[in-house]
C-alpha cells in the first residue's frame, strides 16, 4: 500500500498540491484524474521521489520516503515500474534489449537468466515474436505492450503509468487497459494511473482520485462516481456527449 498524508508541492509562488491526502491499495488499479493544470503530474512525480516536497508524508509499505537512506531509496526503486507516456522506449535497443534495461541497472542476473525473463514478460503481454524489432518498426499498441513488460521484467511491487493510453485508438486502449488490469490482479501490484481517459475510468477504475486545482476533490469507485453529486466532478465527467447519455441512463433508472 501506498499512503499520501497532508501532501503539499509548490513552485516558487505556485501553490501545485494543497495538502493531499489518500491512499492506493495492494492488487488494485488507482487512477488519478483531473483537468491539466490539476496537479496530477507533479501528484505523480512525488510519489516517485523525482520532485521534493515541502510539507507531508509519502510511505510504501510503511516506509517513510523521507526518511530511507539513499541506498534504501535506491532499493524502492528497484520495486518500482514505469509505464511513460508515449512509451519512451529507447530508440536505439530491440523490443527485448529494452525490456532487459532494468534487470541491467537494478539485478546481477547473467546474459541468459535476463534474456529468459525477458522472454517470459514479451509473452505475457502477446509480444512472443517482438524480440527482435525495433521500436519504430512497432505500432502504437506494441510499444505500449512492450513498455509494461519492461516496468514488470523485475516483478515490481507497485507499478506507475502515465497516461498510458495516449495517442492509442479505443480498441487498442482498452486492451492496455485489460492488461494493466490482469496484471495489478495477477502480480497483486500496486497500481497507480495518471489518466484523463474516461473509458478507462469505467474499464479499470476500481480506486479513483479527482484533483482540481491540487485539491483531492472527490476519491471513489468506477461504480460510485456517475452516482456522485459532487458538481466538480459531474462537470468534468460529463463534458463529453456520451456520458451526458450516461448519466441521463441512470437519471432514468432511479426515477
């Protein structure tokens, strides 16, 4: 489990995070939402240790971030995945060279010991013949594929991902969402999203938390928030036309 108390970020005079407080639990997938400018990235950045903070807690597992050495902070990070937007896969390394890179920096296995655990996360995300390929000779959906199974190659404890979905067709998004879903359950990992997509609020949204203007202005559940009459949140949730629809639904089925 991941615990945020009392949280807060600034920039010289820009206030970012005003004291945010909440918590992300074992084998679920949270997503953090909101407007851009929310606050959510730099939400994000702390809870990775790459922005310093200046008043509030962060702990995994009961570890105060703040208080481990910075060989203790280097293990935590060893438990750690990423999933960057765009992918970031290193242009430069096969699909399975990439999916290595941390087993390099963060294990002492042997050449076979990694490309063998590199072997078994490519099959587990349905890239058992991407070894070879170059990032630019893979689409969008097999970038994405292959940067979760780098983030999970060294069996993380709590997984990150950052608007994972982004500059993906919906069909192609909700099978990365599926997978994040399938693997948080089947790893028990602690899964965070930054997201602002709504279908993956209503795919995988089993822990949602609502920044507006670097407040926690409503936490809840894929079943709780077309329920909610918080304005914020029917304001942001509701912009499109289809879930203005949504919402009507329910309307209707209550009445």
């Amino acid at each position: 489990m991941i615990e945020v108390k009392d949280l807060y970020k600034s920039f010289g005079d820009a206030h970012i995070l005003k004291g945010i407080s909440t918590s992300f639990e074992k084998g679920k997938t949270s997503l953090v939402i909101g407007q851009s400018g929310s606050g959510k990235t730099v939400f994000i950045k702390c809870l990775l240790g790459l922005f310093p903070y200046e008043k509030g807690c962060i702990s995994y597992d009961g570890q105060i971030f703040s208080e481990l050495s910075e060989n203790q902070k280097r293990d935590l990070r060893a438990k750690i995945g990423m999933v960057f937007q765009g992918s970031a896969l290193f242009d430069s390394m096969t699909i399975a060279e990439n999916v290595m890179f941390p087993l390099r920096m963060f294990t002492t296995m042997s050449k076979s010991e990694m490309e063998d655990r590199a072997d078994f996360v490519l099959k587990r995300v349905n890239l058992a013949d991407a070894h070879n390929k170059m990032p630019s000779e893979a689409s969008g959906g097999m970038q994405k594929r292959a940067a979760i199974a780098r983030a999970i190659v060294n069996n993380p404890k709590y997984l990150f991902c950052d608007e994972p979905n982004s500059g993906l067709d919906p069909k192609t998004a909700i099978v990365i969402d599926n997978l994040i879903q399938e693997i948080t359950d089947e790893y028990n990992i602690t899964t965070v999203i930054n997201s602002h997509d709504m279908n993956s609020v209503m795919e995988i949204g089993e822990k949602i938390v609502f920044l507006k203007d670097g407040v926690k202005a409503w936490e809840g559940t894929n079943k709780t928030i077309f329920k909610t009459d918080n304005q914020v949140v029917t304001d942001f949730v509701y912009s499109s036309n289809l879930f203005k629809k949504v919402r009507q639904m329910y309307i209707e089925e209550r009445q």
